[in-house]
C-alpha cells in the first residue's frame, strides 16, 4: 500500500507493506483522511505516535469501506462504509482498526466530510458533552472557532440547546462560523479586554488556544462553570488565581483522544453514533472542508494545514 510517510521531519508518499487485520479488527480501504494538529506535531517530531500505531505514517481519522474482517470481528462486513479514529496511520490506502472504536459511515456526508468527521466532532462532543457536561440554556464559549474542532463544538453548542460565543483572529471568517450556530463572534482581543459586572458569564469555555487566554477565561466564568483545555498551541502553562477558582466553585479540565486506551476510544465512538449521528442525519451538523488534495500531493496538503488561516478541513481523498 500506499501511504503520507513522515521522513526526517518531512512528508513522503512511500509503498509500505499491506496491513493484516487481527483479533477483533476490521481492515478498511481509506476513502479520505482529515488533517489535524497532532498530524503536524508528529511530522515535526513533538508527538509521537502511540504503541501499536504506525510511527511513521500520520493520520487520526479516516473514512472508508471495509474489505476484510479478523477473527471475532462481528459488527460489520466488507463493504461496509465505516469512518473512526485512530491513534495514528489513517492517511494510508489501507488501514487495520479495531471495529469497536469506528461508526458506521456518518450519512449525508461525502468522502472528504466524512474523512474529516471523526476526529474533531469526537474531540468536541467528549469535552463538551462527557467532560464538561454541557446542558440546554447555559452559555458556551469557543476558543479558536474557525478550527477544525472549533467548527465541530460551535456546532454541537447549538444543537444542545447552547448559546454560543466563539473567538476567531481571522476577521474574515467571523461571519462563516456564526453562520454554524455562533450567536456572537468575536476578536480573541476584544474578549480579553473585556470585563465587568455588567456581562454576562460563561458556564464552560471549551479552550482550543492555550495559557493567554486562561486567566480571562476564569474572570469571564459563571459560578459552577467548567474550563477544557484540549489545544495548547498558544502556549503550555498560565497563572491561575486559585482563590477565584474556589470562589466560583469551577472545575478546570483536560483531556485528549489520541492515547487513550481501547475502551475509551470505543466509549467515545458509541458517544458520538448515538449522540451526533442523527443530528448528521438531519443535516444539524456538518464538516466544513477548506481543501482537499489527492494522496501524491499530501506534502502541499500539510502546507496548506499549517498556513492557517482557513475554516475547517483539510483532507487527503486517497481511494
């Protein structure tokens, strides 16, 4: 097979050996992978894949069809359209993956939406649903809403019920992602100059960004309001007034995906089918796409990924 192959801190298209499926597994012929930061981390050395992924082939998503099933794997059968996370090698022609931590093919979305699927929208609904325990009416912030897992939790915001603020630095997306549910949209500085009694808190900020913005985040926190931290580009380590964190009665939350072990995976995959797949289905959610390459341009689609300034995906169509 086929697959994007990181070599000396660079992407290559390389022929690597087909995978067999084992126990339990399912192999899919990859359709369409999503981009995503760990994928930039990985090629420039900073996140390296966990045990039993690939080390040298990128990729936390994909969609596809299924081709050939292991011993015990009994959900689903070849010719299954399928799309899951993965801990690393999803941007491949071929992949072996566990059949308990993928869903059936989101419907109403095309290859590349549904190569760009899984990994964001299971990021989002896990911090927002599972971690923070977000409810209708309470006030969402989104930290870095024009992103990949922006979009998806702006989104998931108001389809639970949410009033949704997001922070975008690219003006000219503003309008792009209120028109994905944001009731307001703002400049990441104009949020954290303001301040005062007279506005209203968040009951849980989903924090993409990193440490800048943590110490508004707390000032601007209703009581019994929830922080998740799952993106940190901006920055690893902030000051935190503990007596505020005290008063307010707030909790302040990390997670990721990408290491957690099989049953957590699984846990979040039945999640997502039971919680976000008829809001697919009915056309309530849906994956911006900013580009899509082909597998032999996947060096130019890292590029493009790591360029910013964009609304959404990127993704490899590769079958």
């Amino acid at each position: 097979m086929r697959a994007a192959t990181i070599r000396d801190g660079e992407i290559v298209v390389a022929d690597h050996p087909d995978p067999t499926p084992g126990h339990g597994e399912v192999l899919v012929r990859v359709r369409a992978a999503g981009l995503n930061g760990a994928d930039l981390l990985q090629k420039q050395g900073g996140y390296p894949a966990p045990p039993g992924s690939p080390p040298d082939i990128p990729g936390l998503e994909f969609a596809g069809e299924v081709v050939e099933v292991g011993p015990a794997a009994e959900r689903f059968a070849a010719g299954d359209a399928v799309a899951g996370i993965v801990g690393g090698g999803g941007q491949a022609e071929l992949l072996v993956v566990h059949e308990r931590q993928i869903t059936p093919l989101p419907e109403g979305l095309d290859w590349p939406e549904a190569g760009g699927f899984s990994e964001v929208f299971t990021t989002a609904h896990d911090a927002l649903a599972t971690q923070a325990g977000l409810r209708p009416g309470e006030r969402l912030l989104v930290h870095g809403g024009a992103g990949g897992v922006g979009t998806a939790a702006v989104q998931i915001g108001r389809a639970f019920g949410a009033h949704v603020t997001a922070t975008v630095r690219n003006a000219e997306l503003r309008n792009r992602v209120a028109a994905l549910g944001a009731h307001e949209v703002l400049d990441p500085a104009a949020f954290a100059a303001k301040d005062g009694p007279d506005l209203e808190p968040y009951d849980v900020v989903l924090e993409l960004v990193g440490a800048p913005n943590m110490g508004a985040n707390l000032r601007r926190l209703a009581t019994g309001g929830r922080i998740a931290v799952i993106g940190v580009g901006a920055g690893l380590k902030a000051e935190v007034n503990l007596l505020a964190l005290m008063n307010k009665r707030a909790s302040v939350m990390g997670s990721t995906l990408r290491a957690r072990p099989l049953e957590g995976k699984a846990a979040a995959a039945r999640a997502v089918e039971r919680e976000l797949l008829p809001l697919v289905a009915r056309g309530d959610l849906r994956v911006p796409i900013a580009a899509t390459y082909p597998l032999d341009a996947a060096a130019d689609a890292y590029a493009r990924f790591a360029a910013g300034g964009k609304l959404g995906k990127v993704v490899l169509e590769i079958g």
